[in-house]
RNA sequence: GUGGGCGUAGCUCAGGUGGUUAGAGCGUCAGGUUGUGGCCCUGAAGGCCGGGGGUUCAAGUCCCCUCGCUCACCCCA
C-alpha cells in the first residue's frame, strides 16, 4: 500500500482524461473568445473578506470555507468560486466597462464528496462588469448555451427567472417567509431549519414532503416591480430571436445571496436530480459595490466541469482524445542514434518516441505499437553502417522502406501529410 | 454534518459455514524468433488481504474502532 494517496475530495486528472480536461477549456476559450472575452486569472488564495460577501446564510461562507490564517497572520481563504475574485480584480485595477472577463481553475469548497461534487472542482465561466443592459445578460446566458452545444451535449435545459430589484426580492422573500411560517407544521423538519436562514432556499428543497407546500407558495413574478418586469421581458425575448431555448422557472433561486434580477441555471437532463446543475449564473449588481468599488453591475455564470463531462459521458459526447506518436524510432544500439533522430524528427514538427535501456529488438517494437505510432523508424547495425534508417509502416503489410538519413525526416513529414489529407 | 454499501496484485475481481505456502483475467517484464510489433504459446515479477485492536489453537473470513472510497441526504458546480 502507498503512504500516501490524495486527501478527500481531491484527486488526480490523469491522461486520457487530462486531455480532455485541456480540449474542454479550448473550447471555452474558442466559445467566449469569439465574442471577445479576455482571460484573467486571479489567485487561489484571497483575503478571507472577498468570499464571505457571497452571504453570511450561506453554506458555502459559513461552513465550507478552506480558510487559514497565513504566517503574516492574515486570514485567507481558498476560493471557493471566482465571481468575487474577478470582481476584486475589477475593482483593484479598474479596466474600462464593459469589462468582459473569461476564467477557468480550480475551486475548493469543504463538503462531503460525492458523485460530481468534490473538494477542488474546476470551474469555467465569464463575468462581464459596468453594464445594466439587458443585451448583456442575453449574450451571457447565449454564450453558455453555445458552449454546450459546441461539446456535442444536446440533453440541456436552460432554466431562467428573475429575482427582481433588491426591494422586490426583499418583499418577496418576507412574503415567503410569511407563507412558509404559515406551513410551518407541513414542512420536513430539514426545511423548517432551512426557513429560519433563508427562505429562498426552501424553494429548492426536493423532499417529497415539501412539495405541497412548495407547490402553493407565493410566485416572484407578482412582485417583480415595473422595472424589473420589463428587463426580464426583453431578455426572455433576445432568447427567443436567437433561438435559445428555455424554461421560465419562477422558483429558481441559486446558492449565492449577491443575485438579483436575471437568474439562470443550466441542467442536464440525463443526470440525476441531485446533481443536475452544470452551471449556472446571474446578475449580481451589488458585488462590486459590496467590495469596495464603484456601483457597478455585473453578470455571469459558472460552469462545472466534472459535472459537464458526466453529462457528456451520458451522451457519448466529447470523448477523450487519444494522444497518438507519429512515429517510434527502434535503435538497436547504444540509443544515440535516437537521440539524433527524434532530435531531428522533432524539430520538424513531428510527434516522436524512443525506448531507453537497450531494450531488444522485440521489446522496442512492442513499444512501437503500443505507442499508436503510425510508423516506425528501425536503425540496426548494418543501417548506423550504411546511413540509412528503415520507415515501417505500423499499420499496414507493405514492405519496410530504407531511407538515407539525409531524408528521413523529409520523407516521413511526407508520408504523415498526406495520410492526414487522406483521412480529412 | 447524517445514513447505506464497499476496501484482496498496477487495473477488474474470485476467495460457502474461520483451517497449511492467498487465486484468476487483463496489464507489465522475459523467452519462444541471437534484426522486426499486433495473434498465439511458456514463464517470471508483483500482495503488511486499507490500518489498529479483539475473539480463537488458528482470521482475508467473526467482533469493535479508525481511515479511505462510494451512493444518498444537506447544499451546490
């Protein structure tokens, strides 16, 4: 038995599965980078005052925190989502508005691991700071959608409602209060808990006993004031004109307290319940404020990967990439010829491998095909004699190929061009 | 934090009611072919049976504790 193996909730991404991991970021990156998002990539570690503004009732703040105090005595945290890093940032270096930021890392929270849910999970998302208008949350709430469509996913639901202006959300949130108070004796005792930290988050309760409950609770809608109502109609409209399909959900409320108005939920729909959140965002208009900056709206999501690929796996979408040599060079002697070889296969731009410690013939050969290559390039004997190196062909029966050294490389760059002409 | 299931080789797993040196498949390595991969055959290496304590003449097996994994709850991505 090892000595060590991670520590809970963590673990390693290890190849194939690393690579996938990267392509998933491309083509974040390639998504949000069309519409101009530019990366910014804020610390791990921040002072422990940048998250607790995610609320004080908050599960993530009050007890899933990595904090610590540090040798400076200075007490940080490990951040547990990136919307208040990146709004720090803003408000630190203060670029123009709109600023329009695209991030992806790791995020660590202290929970009980399970399925789809660890301790460093990694997030992507983007946040865009300085605008109300309600095109803005259009173009994020689109752009996470054609995210998911551009891994292949096809089983997604986009769930959206608004959570009004703070004063809406305040008498809406009494009214709740009121109403579950009123249903005090119906509610699981797990809700009846919930209730007294935030009423919001009864609304997410999945037991079956609350839902009675739950089903008859007064909706945001009725107490959404002129303002937000017509924001919400414009961006539930821009969705419509681009074809981005979604459901109203009046009794979506997300984790973190900074929501306002325009709220959003991205769910798989071959995942369990439970676990059904890929990603999911908002506009969160006073964070900035709250952190010591200008008043300055903002807007994002974030988008889990574990949970994405688990999507993805169900939908046989976005498989990992296999990591394939070009080619393997065989060296029967002492190992310098492939290092001259592959030295000079490589700089020519090709994918190439060697075995070290003098390995038989057949043991290096053996490795050749394991490595996927599709040729081999063998240098015996009578080939270091001669100057020449032999092309094989890995996957087919024709004859091997001698080749002198001067052409080796501009032979195989050849030969590799154009099978990829063929099989495009 | 609460509850269920599970920890045996690198991986996937066998190991009725306790009984000598703990097995298989895959993988790895070597050989069969002293210069040729895949298929096949032969062999080898590789295990504090998660850890600790207990019961017993005897524990991978039974009991307790602990750690870890996993599923669910809670919450969230």
């Amino acid at each position: 038995m090892p000595d060590f193996s991670t520590s809970p909730g963590m673990r390693d991404i290890t190849a194939p599965e690393s690579f996938r991991w990267r392509r998933f970021v491309d083509v974040f990156e390639h998504t949000v980078g069309l519409a101009g998002y530019d990366l910014v990539i804020p610390p791990l570690l921040e002072d422990i005052g940048v998250f607790t503004r995610l609320g004080e009732a908050t599960d993530v703040v009050t007890k899933e925190m990595y904090d610590f105090v540090d040798k400076g005595e200075r007490h940080v945290a490990l951040r547990p989502e990136q919307t208040a890093s990146i709004c720090r940032s803003f408000v630190e270096h203060r670029p123009t508005t709109p600023f329009k930021a695209w991030y992806a890392g790791p995020n660590f929270r202290y929970e009980k691991p399970q399925r789809g849910r660890y301790r460093q999970f990694d997030q992507v998302g983007i946040e865009v700071l300085g605008s109300l208008d309600p095109y803005v949350d259009i173009e994020v709430i689109q752009l996470g959608w054609t995210f998911f469509v551009a891994l292949g996913l096809r089983n997604v639901e986009l769930a959206i409602n608004s959570l009004g202006t703070p004063d809406d959300r305040a008498r809406y949130v009494a009214a709740l209060h009121d109403y579950f108070e009123s249903r005090n004796a119906d509610l699981s005792p797990e809700s009846q808990q919930t209730l007294l930290r935030n009423p919001l988050r009864v609304l997410d309760s999945k037991r079956s006993q609350d839902a009675p409950v739950i089903a008859e609770a007064p909706l945001i809608n009725s107490y959404w004031c002129s303002e937000a109502a017509e924001h919400f109609e414009v961006v539930c409209e821009g969705l419509n004109a681009v074809g981005v399909p979604y459901t109203l959900d009046l009794k979506l409320v997300r984790g973190l307290d900074y929501y306002r108005g325009t709220t959003f939920e991205y769910r798989g729909g071959t995942l369990d319940s439970a676990q059904n959140a890929l990603g999911g965002g908002g506009r969160y208009d006073g964070l900035v404020a709250d952190l010591g900056g200008p008043d300055t709206p903002g807007v994002g999501f974030a988008i889990g990967l574990d949970r994405t690929l688990l999507a993805c796996d169900d939908e046989n979408v976005f498989a990992a990439p296999s990591e394939n040599a070009d080619v393997f060079v065989v060296d029967i002697g002492d190992g310098s010829d492939a290092l001259t070889v592959c030295t000079e296969l490589r700089a020519g731009g090709i994918r190439a491998e060697r075995s070290w410690d003098q390995r038989s013939m057949k043991a290096q050969m053996k490795a050749a095909n394991r490595s996927g290559a599709r040729f081999a390039v063998l240098i015996g004997e009578s080939e270091r004699e001669a100057g020449t190196a032999l092309i094989r062909d890995l996957r087919s029966d024709e004859e091997q190929l001698s080749v002198a050294r001067a052409d080796l490389t501009g032979t195989l760059i050849s030969r590799l061009s154009s099978l990829q002409g063929a099989s495009s």
